[in-house]
C-alpha cells in the first residue's frame, strides 16, 4: 500500500466534495478519511477492492459514491445490495448521519469477510445509522421495507430488481450506480418496473463514465398492489 497522506488525502476530497457542490464539515470529511483508512488497511489482507493507491481511492470510491447522494434526499431506510467495503452504503451514512440524520442505510453482502469489514468500520467510526446483514438479498426478510434500494457494479439490473423488489416499500425506488449506459440491461427490464431516469454523474478528476439509473414500480404493478 502507497503511503497513507492523511492531510492530502483530506485536501483532496474538500476540493472534490466542493466540486461536486457538497458541503462537508470537517467532522464529515476526517469520518470518510478515517473509514478510507480502515479499507486500505483491511484491503491488504480481504481484497476488498482492486484499487490499491489511497488517492485513487479518494476518486474512484469516496468521490464516485458521493456524486450520488443528491439522488437519495429524503430517504429515511436505504438498503445497499452487494454492499462490498462499503460502497456506497458507509460513505452514504458518514454523509447523512449529519445531512439527513433520520436516514438509516443497510448493507447486505454474501461475503463474511466483507461483512466482517463493515461491521468493524460501523464500530471504529461510531455509526449508529447503519446495520449489516450477511446473506442473499433474496432471503432477506425485514418487517420494515426500504423507500431506496441501491446498488454499485453489483449486478444486471433486471437480477437486482428480481432479487431485491420484494424489499422495496410501496412507493419506493432503485438507485443503481453503473459506469457506461447499459443501454442493454435497460432493454431487458423486467415486467412491472419502468426506468423513470439514466442520470449522468460528473466526479471530479475521474474520466470515466459514471450513470445513475433510477427504477420504479410501473404504473400498471402499482394498480395492482
């Protein structure tokens, strides 16, 4: 692992969060800096994640998923799917536990070694919003559903739909963070859903393509639950 420059690191996430037109404070930024700390050093023995610099790190994993959170204002039960270290689920809660502090975020990942991670960084980084289960989303039982189900690089969206659609409150949506259009998936939706938005995500000094793909219930399903 490259050396670990906390001040530079921290600098460089501020510029980023300000380009993103996000106000962080300095609680928020040394949480996600600290939880950056904690996957880079689980990474060098879990492989939690292929990216190994920490300033890449920064931008493909702190960045990515924070360009997203304006997609999830007012959610109140957020479940990740394929949570993985914590992407985007932990950065998600480190944000809202100060923006939307009524929000409470899910992760679910089959690996115990991933869960294992989260569980720790949910203890070491004082989380009270957020919960981990280890198991198949599609076993998953809850007696409260979740208004937003989402996922990053997890799966084909018509799998994480038809695995995880029977967690998704009444009224609720997907919020699925992908790289390129996947124009393909799109076309294979399953029957009863409807993609309401493709949202093009802009994250600072990352030049690949970054997409938000929203879904909902089709009218014609809500007619009938």
């Amino acid at each position: 692992m490259k050396q670990f420059d906390r001040l530079g690191l921290t600098h460089a996430l501020g510029e980023g969060a300000h380009k993103l037109q996000l106000d962080l404070s300095d609680a928020q930024l040394a949480q996600l800096i600290d939880y950056l700390a904690l996957l880079a050093k689980w990474n060098a023995v879990y492989n939690l994640t292929a990216v190994r610099d920490p300033a890449q790190m920064v931008t493909q994993h702190l960045l990515d998923s924070l360009a997203a959170v304006s997609a999830f204002d007012g959610a109140r039960r957020v479940l990740d799917v394929g949570a993985g270290g914590g992407l985007p689920g932990m950065v998600l809660a480190i944000w809202a536990a100060q923006a939307q502090p009524e929000m409470q975020v899910s992760m679910i990942d089959t690996v115990h070694k991933k869960t294992a991670f989260l569980t720790q960084a949910k203890a070491e980084l004082g989380l009270r919003n957020v919960t981990i289960h280890t198991a198949r989303v599609e076993q998953l039982q809850v007696t409260q559903k979740f208004d937003v189900i989402t996922s990053r690089a997890f799966a084909e969206l018509s799998d994480f739909v038809n695995w995880s659609g029977h967690l998704l409150a009444e009224g609720g949506r997907f919020i699925a963070l992908k790289g390129v259009n996947p124009h393909a998936e799109l076309a294979r939706m399953p029957a009863g859903w409807e993609v309401t938005e493709v949202r093009v995500l802009k994250v600072p000094a990352l030049e690949a393509e970054r997409h938000l793909i929203l879904i909902e219930r089709a009218a014609s399903a809500r007619a009938v639950n």
